[in-house]
C-alpha cells in the first residue's frame, strides 16, 4: 500500500513538472532566447541510432539495460538539437548555449517504464521507503516554490531546461518501485558502461581532432566532467568483483582490462588532475577498507602486493606528464601559503572567483537558492567578472557540486547532496562488497571531484547517478545471502 501511494505521488509530480515545461515552451516562443537548434547531419545519424535501440529494446527488453547506460551517458548531446531548447546565458555571451526542455534520456526512461510495465509494482515496507517518502515531497515543495517566486517567464523557462534533475531522479524512483533488477539485469548495465566508455573515447578522439585540441575532449561531456565520471567508472571495473555478478571469468576478465586501459587512457589524455587524483585517492580508501576484511593473511598479502603493484605502475606512468607532476608542486605552494598565478594555478584562480560568486548567491538566496538552471544567466548580478583570457563571458558553472546545489537549491540543496551522491557512497563504504552497493563507488568517486567540479550539473552524469540509487535500493529486493560473496 505504501508502495502505491508513493509510486502514486511521484507519477502525479512528474507528470506536473512536464506539464510545466510544456506551457513554459509555449510562452517562451517570443523570447529571444528561445532556440530550435533544429537540422544537422549529426543530428539526423544520432537520430537513426537512437530509434536502432528503440527497435532493439522493444524486440528484446533484456537489453534495455545494456543500452541504459550508454543511453544516458554515452550519446550524442547533439541528439536534442531536434528539440525547443532555451539559451542558458544572456544573448551577449560568447558561445552562449541552449538546453532543451526535454532530452533524449526523459525520453528513453519514459520508454523504459512503458516496455517494462509487466513488472508489478514492488511490494516494499515504511522503513524501506522512508528516504523517499521524505524526499519526494521536499523536493515537489521545492519545485512549487520555485514556479511560484519566479518573477518572468525567461527565469521559468530557465528553470525549466534546469528541472532536469528532479524529472531523472523521480523517474528513477518509479523504477526503483516498479522493477526488480536480476543478475541478468546486473551485468548488462555493467557491460553497458564498459561499451559507454569505449564509445565515449571514440567520439571525443574524432572531436579532438576535428577542433584541434592539444587534449582529449568530448563534445558530449567536455573537459574535466569527462574526465572525472572516467576515473569513477575505471576505478569501478579495477575493483569489481567477477564472482559476486556470475560473470563468465575469462571473457570477463578481458573485457574488464579493456575498459580499464580504455579508462586510464582517456585520463592520461585528458590532463584533468582532479580527475586522477579521485581515481588514486578512491582507490586507496577503498583498499584501506576491504583489504583488513579478509579470511586469511595469504589473501591479505594477495591484494597489499596486486593492487599495490597495479597502482604503482599506474602512478608511475602519470608522473610521466607535466599536468600531473604538477599536482605535486601546487600541493607544496598551498601548505606553504606560497600560491602564485601561473599556467598550473589559473584553473584554480578562476575556480576561487566562482566560488565567490556561488557563495554571493547562497547568502542572498539561502532558503530557496537562485533556481536550477539559472546559475550561468544569473552570475553578473552576484559579482561575477571576467579575466582576461581566463574567465570570459561565456556559459559557466560554479565548479564545485556543494556550491552547485546549494547556491541553486538554498537549503533544500542538502537534501539534494544527502540523496543523490552521499547516501550512495554511505551505502558502499558500509558494504563495500554488496552486490548493490558496491555500485556506490561511483558517487563516492565524484564527492572527490566535485570539490572543484560541477559533475553532476552535467545532465548526463546526474543520470548515471540516478541510475545508480535505483540500483544500490535494489537491496531492499535482493535477499542479503545473494548479494555477499566473499572473494
């Protein structure tokens, strides 16, 4: 019953919140910044594909989970091109952006919970639902609050390309109530991310070359979000434990080394240090936690000498690069209060006057925030300046995932950090070794980064970690004997 009402509710938010972008669509057609991006060659191809996995889907559900994931974080952005979208910064910017009010993953999970709808809806308790009962509301009054102290309809149209974070989520929470994954389940989103990395480095390796970047950039995820989400799902496959998802061990195994090399390649290229420095430091904290939790000393020395030698060579192929050595010397230049503006430090100068704008913004707007999507629109009123080649006038972000939600959320942004990225990672250091859990290393990678970039700001990203909170409360389905293997 509690089920019902929840699923129930949610529908009914959801179905608002669309209801509200489609009359925000309507009363933004003589705005000028409203946008149909409309026709490209790209766009058709990407069009092409997307209806292949629709076919696909529809003829055999069981990859639905395969192609979830590339779906959501692997496709073609210029997909939504096809779709009326809103410019995300005043007219005036440079290479201002638009977003559209709808995109390609709204879709494919609405698609998702229509092929899928033979599963009944789960039977779950109070307690298990207790996270969610609390949450859904918040974030509907949220939502309401929003539309309500908006004062013109650019600042609701904005919010309305921004809302894309409440509709994945409370999606995904429909999921969560809907679908009971099985192992089946489980390995073909594991081996959708594996394909989804090894997509992704194909399509950023074709627009390097085709921009002429000196480093690997991805034209759906750009620079340091690319780079970070990588480190995450690398880090994922390092650590992933064959026997607790009944892969096949040897094609596994190779398939397991291939992402990883795919992964770290794609770091290397990047340059982003944030990026490697989740990566080592994740990875360290999750040795530290799993490596005193086993049977018998010869296992300990297994895995003190395996990963320690694996991370040695990795480490050691990463100092082999100046934009990595030169984490090295930033480090010292903080401690010893000896920071100075220079090629290596300019990132973090312009991360500082961002985060002084994000913090501008939550001390005048700390119970509701300034809105989601309104951040880059926004930042000239909260003391935001150029420098030089640095910072221009161009679509920004606050570079910071604590910043992002609070300064767009207000308060209601701690409830936003609780749910979608610490619960997660709570979850996995608890259980590091739980079949659902151990999908939590993703978000725990990405608290890492966050401290200096807005990850889950990208819509791509937010959704693979929606996808994940569906995964990690499929412990409330799974019995607890089927979820543990000890390695």
């Amino acid at each position: 019953m509690t089920t019902k009402i929840l699923y129930s509710f949610t529908l009914m938010s959801l179905s608002i919140v669309y209801i509200f972008n489609f009359i925000c669509i309507i009363t933004s057609f003589n705005s000028q910044l409203f946008q149909y991006p409309g026709f490209s060659i790209l766009g058709v191809l990407s069009v092409l594909l997307y209806s292949l996995v629709l076919i696909i889907c529809a003829i055999k559900r069981d990859l639905f989970f395969f192609f979830l994931p590339f779906i959501i974080l692997a496709f073609p952005n210029v997909i939504n091109d096809f779709l009326p979208s809103f410019m995300m910064g005043p007219v005036m910017e440079s290479r201002v952006a638009s977003f559209s009010y709808i995109t390609h993953i709204d879709i494919f999970l609405i698609y998702g919970l229509c092929i899928l709808k033979n599963h009944k809806i789960q039977n779950l308790t109070i307690l298990n639902l207790s996270d969610f009962l609390i949450f859904v509301p918040i974030i509907s009054l949220f939502f309401i609050a929003t539309v309500i102290l908006s004062i013109s309809n650019d600042l609701l149209s904005l919010f309305a390309i921004g809302n894309y974070q409440i509709r994945y989520i409370f999606l995904f929470i429909l999921y969560l109530l809907q679908i009971k994954l099985n192992i089946s389940d489980f390995r073909n989103i594991i081996y959708g991310l594996s394909f989804s990395l090894f997509f992704l480095l194909i399509e950023s390796s074709f627009f390097t070359l085709a921009n002429g970047r000196d480093h690997l950039i991805s034209g759906t995820l750009a620079a340091n979000v690319f780079a970070n989400i990588t480190a995450a799902i690398t880090l994922f496959f390092v650590f992933i434990n064959p026997k607790q998802y009944k892969f096949p061990k040897l094609y596994f195994q190779s398939i397991k080394l291939f992402t990883i090399i795919i992964g770290f390649l794609i770091l290397i290229l990047n340059g982003t240090r944030m990026a490697m420095l989740s990566f080592f430091l994740s990875g360290l904290i999750y040795y530290l936690i799993t490596s005193f939790k086993v049977k018998n000393i010869i296992q300990f020395l297994t895995r003190m000498f395996g990963y320690g030698f694996l991370f040695f060579i990795l480490i050691l192929i990463s100092l082999q690069f100046d934009k990595f050595r030169s984490i090295i010397t930033i480090f010292f230049d903080l401690i010893n209060f000896n920071i100075k503006l220079n090629e290596d430090t300019a990132s973090l100068f312009a991360r500082l006057h961002m985060y002084k704008v994000s913090l501008n913004m939550i001390l005048e707007n700390w119970i509701i925030g300034i809105g989601p999507g309104r951040w880059n629109f926004l930042k000239y009123d909260y003391g935001f300046q150029t420098m030089g080649t640095l910072l221009t006038n161009t679509l920004l972000d606050p570079h910071s995932d604590y910043l992002s939600y609070i300064s767009q959320y207000g308060i209601f942004g701690l409830v936003m950090i609780s749910f979608i990225l610490i619960k997660p990672a709570l979850k996995y250091l608890k259980n590091p070794r739980d079949l659902t859990s151990y999908f939590g290393l993703i978000p725990f990678t990405l608290l890492i980064s966050g401290l200096t970039n807005s990850n889950t700001l990208k819509h791509q990203v937010f959704a693979i970690i929606s996808m994940i909170i569906f995964i990690v409360h499929q412990n409330f389905l799974i019995s607890k004997s089927d979820r543990f293997i000890d390695k």
